[in-house]
C-alpha cells in the first residue's frame, strides 16, 4: 500500500537523506521524496502496522536530518 506524507524539510539535500533513511527502515518497500512539493511517497511491505513503521521512518530522518518533520 502506498501512502503520501506532508514534510517539512530545508534543502534537496536533506531531502535525500530522508528518502534513504526512509528506504532502510524495515516495513518500507520504497520511498521517494519530492522536496519541491514537500511530499514523501512510502510504498509499504505487505501486512505491516503503516502508523507504527512511520514511527520508525520518522526516528530514522531525524538520526540524519534533525530539524525535519514529517506530517503523519
């Protein structure tokens, strides 16, 4: 299942880290993000608990970018 996300981020940069931190948290089985827009797309792995893998994906942007939020 695919959802989009509302973020908050400063720079494209950050927005890469995002997106490779979100792609390396277990239940994601891809992520992009569009830091123009201030959108992530997460595709889910079949079966897992969406609100608590975005816990996860949210605790793992914030080990790389700090100041970034993502809107759940």
């Amino acid at each position: 299942m695919k959802k989009t996300y509302k973020i908050d981020v400063d720079c494209a940069n950050c927005a890469a880290k995002m997106e490779d931190a979100a792609k390396n948290t277990k239940g994601v089985k891809d992520c992009t993000v569009n830091f123009m827009a201030l959108k992530m797309k997460v595709d889910f792995e079949e079966g897992v608990d969406e609100s608590a893998v975005m816990q996860e994906v949210l605790a793992n942007c914030k080990k790389v970018e700090d100041d970034c939020e993502i809107f759940l």
